[in-house]
C-alpha cells in the first residue's frame, strides 16, 4: 500500500514565513531555513516553500531564500511563485528545488506545464489550484495570490492540467485556509475522481482527525499544513504516531 504523505508548507513573504486566514491577516510565524529544516527533522516528507506575492508584485522567485533553504533538506523540495516561464523553473531548480509548482502562469499559458515537464518530467511539475465556493455549488479557480478570480471551474482546469503533463496537483481550499476548521474533503474527492495523478490537500488543517479524514474520506494523496507545524500546535512525529494507529499508511520510523 502506498503510504501518505505530510507535507509542511512554507508561504514567504519578503524572505519570512507568513500565515494567515483565507490569504489575508499574514503574521510573521519565522525563518524559511530554520522552518524547513526543523520540520524536515520531526518527520515532514516534502518541504513546500511558495512564495506568494511574487506573482502579484510581478517579480521573480526569491531565488536567495531557495538556495539558503535547500542546503538544510534531506526530504523533496518544491518552490512555487513567480515562476512565468521555463527559463525561470530552471533558475529554481538551479537554486536547489527538486519540484516547481505553478498556479497563476499555468493559467495564463497552459502549455507551460508541458514545457517545464518536457525539459525535467511530469514528477518535477506541481500544478497548485487555489479553489473558492462559488454561488452555483462549483468551485472557482483563483490566481494571484487568492486576490483575482478566473471564471474557471477547478474540476476542468484539474483535468486540463493533468493532461497537459502535470505530475500533481496541489489543491487549496481558500475557505479553509487557516481555519484549522478541517481540509474540505468533498472538494478533494470530487478532484480525486476527476484525475489520476496525485492529490496534495491543502487548506484547514487543525487535528488530527481532519488528517484521517483527509485520507479516507477525501482520497488524498498527501495532506500539506502550515500554521499548526510552525507554531507548534501539532509536532510532525506525534502525528504521524496517530495517524499509524489509525491505520493510516504512513513513511515510518518519524
């Protein structure tokens, strides 16, 4: 059986780690590199590091902080932010990235994800989808940080990217982001069913039980978290030992 992942995510701003609730209400929660390597440490399996106004402040990634962060991992890294072109995902991977995600730029030019996997396979591609309730029961893909709507059905552009050679799809509740209210595992099922690729669930994380239910409920390939790892509310290790208990595969010893 394959084992599920816990991923610990990394949202920078000005080369700091930030969280806050549904993308607005940023606190500072640390360093990129200190984070990740403690984190990697307490048994995360893959470090996410997005810095998130890049796109909307149309720059680059923060190329330094990848390369300070990268050195401290021995787990897969994946960068996402500002990443526009294939000439920039291979700076990051240069920088020391093993996987790149992209959001906004996939939807501006959707035969980027074929380039960048072209050039270093569908597994070093992550497509991350930030996802909004919509009035008509769907759900609407957002770009630009959480901050511009694109009219797009998450289903369709989940399918879309699948075929156009993405290897994941990172998938963002924004009305369960920072909540700690629980990941929204109907939205990630109704994906799950639509693609064959993994899915990353993102968005809600509080307990350990919304883990489980993530898993089992959702069909989640991995759970991404943040806010509940960096300020210490749950340690990586002890949730794995839950999870293991309630027979949820996981990568073991943690």
């Amino acid at each position: 059986m394959l084992t599920k992942r816990i991923i610990a995510c990394l949202d920078c701003e000005a080369g700091r780690v930030v969280k806050g609730t549904r993308f607005v209400e940023l606190r500072d929660a640390g360093d990129p590199a200190e984070l990740a390597d403690l984190h990697a440490r307490h048994g995360a399996d893959e470090i996410v590091l997005l810095d998130i106004s890049a796109t909307h402040e149309h720059r680059g990634t923060l190329l330094d902080t990848v390369r300070r962060t990268a050195p401290q991992l021995f787990v897969p890294f994946t960068v996402g932010g500002g990443i526009g072109t294939l000439a920039d995902a291979s700076a990051v991977f240069d920088a020391g990235a093993d996987k790149i995600s992209i959001n906004s730029a996939a939807i501006r030019n959707p035969a980027l994800i074929g380039e960048i996997a072209g050039r270093f396979g569908s597994q070093a591609v992550v497509v991350a989808i930030d996802a909004k309730g919509d009035s008509r029961g769907g759900h609407e893909v957002f770009v630009n940080g959480g901050r511009r709507g694109t009219g797009r059905q998450v289903l369709d552009w989940a399918r879309e990217a699948e075929e156009r050679g993405a290897g994941e799809i990172l998938l963002t509740s924004m009305d369960r982001d920072g909540t700690r209210a629980g990941f929204d595992c109907t939205l990630t099922a109704a994906v799950e069913s639509e693609v064959s690729i993994p899915i990353i669930a993102s968005g809600g994380a509080g307990s350990v039980e919304h883990f489980v239910e993530v898993f089992r409920n959702g069909r989640a390939d991995a759970a991404l978290a943040a806010s509940i790892f960096h300020f210490g509310v749950h340690d990586i290790g002890e949730l794995k030992r839950q999870l293991q208990a309630a027979a949820i595969p996981v990568r073991w010893p943690c």
